[in-house]
C-alpha cells in the first residue's frame, strides 16, 4: 500500500502535497530531508487538540486532573500503541542502519513519526484537519481514561502507601534482561526490606516491568490489609 493510500485509509485523510507526505515518513537515518522539524509542530498541535478534547469531556475536572489527564494520553508510550495498531512502522523511511537494528517497531521512533504526521497534516490541510484525524485515532484511548483517583501510577501509589505506614521506599532490581535490540524484555524485582517481601515484574521496558512489580506489590498489601 502507497503512503496516500495508507493515510486515506488509516487516517481518514488525503494530502494535497505529498511531499509533506513524504517528508513526515522520513526518519533521519534516512535523509537530511526528514521529520524532525514536522514532530515539532506535531506535538504542540496535538497538546492543543488534546487539551480542548479534555476540557470539553472532562466539566468538572481541574487544571491538574486535565494536565494529567493529557499527559497520559499524549505520552510516548500511548503514541506507540497507536501506531502500532495503524501499522504505522511499515511506511516510514528508514536507513540502511535504523532498518538493520528494527527501527520500523521502536516505539520511540514510530511515536516522533506520529506527531510528524500531525504536523504534516496540519500544513497540509490547517488545524481543523489535524484536529480531525487526532481526535479520530484518540477518541477510544480518550474514553478509556482513568478517574483522577486512578491516575497516579503503581510505583507512585505504592510508595505513598509504605510512607503513609513509615516505611522507606522500595528498590527496584532488574534481574534479567532478553530479547532482540528492538525486542527487549526486562525481569524487575522490587524489593520491600521493611516488610521482607520481593514482588517480581515483565515488561517490555524496566518502567513498565516496574510497574508491574509495583501493582502485584499494592494488590497483595492491599489485599492483606498491611
């Protein structure tokens, strides 16, 4: 499938320029000609279109709760999800070495894509374009966000949880690290000396294997009432 063929179909749009297209899929590695300026305006257009989505769903939230709200929708982890689920990696241009490692399924790099992307849309066809196909592609990630009792991340809640108790904080280990470069899996232990417990934890970064280990952590101290 052609890159306008792809974003007529993935995103909803049609370019007018397609050099602006091409420009957006282009990474670095590949030609002086890239993305970079493009992610730059992406992400400011998709700050301002999601804080509008948030303000206008969210009535009764205030300033923090929004703030944070947004950061968890524009965080490059969720950026990754979805362009992932659009294949997005299968049409951005990479060189000889980005493609040797596994670049078209970095999460990092297929998120900057996405946001050059916006960017480029919005050059092409103006805010209400970008906003659109922003809001298309975030709209069910919008609806899945959590109540702002919820939003404060497992490590975060299980450190106020040992220090609400008098308990220093945990320590996080990584035991093991496997995978491919663009593949990684992190084992992490973490590790509560005051109550002599070790919670273990996968993911396929050391944050997200944190985290893990932090949530199986709150659900048996929770659980158990400790």
């Amino acid at each position: 499938m052609n890159p306008q063929d792809w974003v007529r179909s993935r995103l909803g749009y049609t370019f007018s320029d397609l050099s602006l297209l091409d420009q957006a899929l282009t990474h670095k590695s590949a030609s002086a000609q890239n993305n970079e300026r493009l992610e730059f305006l992406g992400d400011a257009i998709l700050g301002s279109v999601t804080a509008a989505m948030l303000f206008q769903q969210r009535p009764q939230a205030d300033e923090g709760t929004l703030s944070r709200l947004r950061a968890s929708l524009v965080c490059g982890e969720t950026l990754a999800d979805v362009a992932h689920s659009l294949d997005l990696g299968a049409q951005v241009q990479l060189g000889p070495g980005e493609t040797r490692s596994g670049g078209h399924k970095r999460s990092s790099l297929l998120a900057n894509t996405l946001e050059a992307l916006f960017g480029a849309i919005y050059l092409d066809g103006g805010y209400e374009a970008a906003a659109g196909v922003i809001t298309k592609v975030l709209e069910d990630r919008l609806a899945e966000l959590p109540l702002d009792a919820d939003l404060r991340d497992p490590k975060t809640r299980l450190q106020e949880w040992l220090q609400a108790r008098g308990l220093p904080p945990p320590e996080y280990i990584v035991s093991k690290e496997s995978g491919a470069a663009h593949a990684r899996t992190f084992d992490v232990i973490c590790r509560i000396d005051s109550l002599n417990r070790d919670f273990e934890g996968v993911g396929t970064s050391r944050r997200r294997a944190e985290q893990s280990a932090a949530q199986d952590a709150l659900e048996l101290l929770e659980k158990n009432g400790r």
